[in-house]
C-alpha cells in the first residue's frame, strides 16, 4: 500500500474524529460536556467534605436553648449538604450554555431542585420549632398539637409540589378545581373516613382522654391510648395488644377515661356471722372507721363521701358496707392500699370476738324415724303359689 494513501486515511480519521469532538451532542463539544461533568462531579466532592466536616459546626449550637440546637443542626443537616449540589449543577449549566428547549429544560431542572431543598428544609424544621405551639397544647392537648404538626408538613408538600408545577408550566388552578370535582365523588363513598375524621376533631378538642390515658369503652377495648390518628385510635390493651379502633366509635359509644379519676373507690359490704353481738358490731364498725379517717391513704369525709354503717341482714350474715376513695389513682399503690385494708378488717373483726360469715343454710326436720326394728320378710319359695 501506498505511504501517501494510509497517511491520507490517517488524516481523513482525525478530521473525522475532530469533526465528532467539536460537535458533539446537541451541538456541543464533548470537551466542554466533560468540563462540566468535571464541574458537577468537583462539587459532588465537596458536598462529600462538607458532609464529613459539618458535625464540627455543632460547637456554634451551644448557645442556643438545649431543646433546639440538636434537633434544628440535625433537621438542616441534609438540607445543607445538598447545596453544593444545586451549585454544581448550576455551573455545570452555566458552562455548558445548552440551546433552544434543552436551556430551558435544564433551567426548570435547577429550580425544581433548589425548590425541593429549601422545602425540604422547612419540612425537616417542623418538628424542631415543635415548641412554638405548647400553648396550643396547654389549651387544648397533645394529640391537638400533634395534628397540627402533621397539617403543616402536609402544607409544605402541597405548596412545594405547587411550586414545581408552576415551574414546569403546570397550573394549579385547574387541577385543584378537577380534585374538588374528583373529591366530591370520593366523599360520597368515604364517608366512614370523614365521619372518622370529625370524630377524631371532636375527641381532640374536647379533651375526652390524652396519649396515654387509660379508658374503656363500653363493649369495645380497655387499654391505654397511644395514638390518636386521623382516622383511628391506637388502643394497647393490658396484653400489650394494639387495637386500632375507628374514631366514630367513641363518638357512639360510652367512654371511660379512668386516668381523669381525682380519688379511687373503695366499695365492699363484709358480711359478719349472725351471732355478732349488738356491742361487737359497734366496735367493728368504729374501728373501721377509725382506720380510715386516720390514714392519709384515704381521702377524708370532707373532700369525698365516706361511710362504714351497718347496712342490711343478708341470708347468712350481718353487712357492714364500706365505702371510701383512697388519694391515688395508680392502679399498682391502689391494689396496695386495698389490701392494707383488708388486711386491717380482718383483724379487727377478729380482735372483736367475731367472723365472717359465709353462706349456709339451715334444715328443719319435722320428726325423726321410729327406734323399733324393722319387720324381716323372708323371700317366698320358688314354685310355692
């Protein structure tokens, strides 16, 4: 072959290769799309420093209050870390210079996306700045501020998905009255969930029990509240089993809350044997009475009603009825105090000369068999007529 042929397929090669180089893609040398994926990757590392170093930035968070500095650092840590990113990719685009449909298309790219960062920060700060609204819970409760933490969050969504609609030319307008239309369908065959919805509005704002409370509901569940969520309340028995009971429930329903209980009741009758005497009564009853009011377990006749009284003669015994609340309400130093009393009945029911009577019943027999033996009959013989 020819020398001067392969130098001319050589140069022919490079011309092509050259001629590749310069246009690129969408007219774009590929040097300069190398360049700025250099640019983006160069701040892909360091938002990677900024992510390794940014935990030393804690030591400017000392001086503000303890239940905001740890938790706000932590809700803007990601936020922060993506800034570079936004960065990169603006001078990345900035460098590239892309034409026509493509600028435009990477511009709505770098602004949906510092959108998304700046909302994802307000998103991540909510639950930090949670403390603004104690006074909504002192007014109200809990669980009232908790569903407005979850109303706000849900409002950044919307807002920022609005915003990056309107980015990319999306009305909102249109699509909102389209969700009112498409709503009102829906409503007319969820109607459970709103009524579970109102319902749960309705618990919330007149304070009927708290997270934490321990309720019954009549027919339904017995446990302690954990969660009172949009739809249902999450109820943990004493089994430690959860039940998700629909809000509309407890609108329909009695319910209990012992937790709101100022004193706990006492209610016994003790039933003496009928052959207590008139005087063992009356010292049965004194020194019952006595035990209460002078133990500060117990609240006083003042504050609560408080009755140790003879109270009827039962088939077997003689009723003492007991009736008085004790000061706590905790279900364990109840049981305790429940049974110092008892304890405490039984002795002095003893220390009377008395006992407690149990159920019996009496036979009358109205006469007795003759003492003359019986007359033997020997059997008759067989074949005998």
């Amino acid at each position: 072959m020819d020398y001067r042929v392969v130098v001319d397929a050589l140069v022919g090669f490079w011309d092509i290769v050259v001629d590749v180089w310069q246009q690129g893609v969408l007219g774009i040398q590929l040097g300069r799309i190398l360049t700025a994926a250099f640019i983006f990757v160069f701040f892909l590392a360091i938002r990677k420093i900024i992510t390794r170093k940014i935990g030393s930035l804690r030591i400017f968070t000392e001086k503000i209050p303890e239940r905001v500095d740890g938790r706000i650092f932590k809700a803007l840590e990601q936020p922060i870390s993506m800034i570079p990113v936004a960065m990169g990719l603006f001078f990345s685009l900035e460098y590239l210079s892309l034409p026509g449909t493509f600028g435009e298309i990477g511009t709505k790219v770098l602004r949906s996306f510092i959108v998304f960062v700046i909302f994802r920060g307000f998103h991540n700060l909510v639950d930090p700045l949670s403390f603004l609204l104690d006074r909504i819970e002192a007014l109200f409760s809990a669980a009232m501020r908790d569903w407005l933490l979850k109303v706000i969050k849900i409002v950044f969504v919307f807002v920022g998905s609005a915003t990056v609609l309107e980015i990319w030319g999306i009305k909102i307008g249109p699509i909102l009255a389209g969700l009112g239309l498409l709503g009102v369908a829906v409503a007319l065959g969820a109607q459970d969930f709103f009524k579970n919805l109102i319902s749960g509005l309705l618990i919330i704002s007149e304070r009927r029990f708290n997270v934490g409370d321990w309720i019954l509901v009549d027919g339904v569940v017995e446990g302690t509240v954990e969660c009172i969520g949009f739809r249902s309340t999450i109820v943990r028995r004493f089994d430690k089993a959860p039940v998700f009971v629909p809000n509309s429930r407890f609108a329909d329903s009695a319910v209990v809350n012992f937790s709101a209980m100022t004193y706990r009741r006492i209610f016994w009758h003790i039933g003496v044997e009928y052959r207590t005497t008139i005087e063992q009564l009356r010292r049965i009853r004194d020194e019952i009475e006595a035990y209460i009011l002078e133990n500060d377990e117990f609240v006083k006749p003042s504050e609560a009603s408080t009755f140790v009284r003879i109270d009827r003669f039962s088939d077997s015994s003689i009723d003492i009825m007991l009736y008085c609340f004790t000061r706590s309400t905790v279900w364990g130093q109840w049981l305790e105090t429940k049974e110092r009393l008892a304890l405490k009945v039984k002795e002095i029911v003893e220390d009377a000369g008395s006992s407690f009577a149990f159920p019996s019943r009496t036979l009358y027999v109205s006469g007795l068999a003759g003492e003359e033996p019986e007359m033997f009959v020997p059997p008759k013989k067989a074949g005998s007529g």
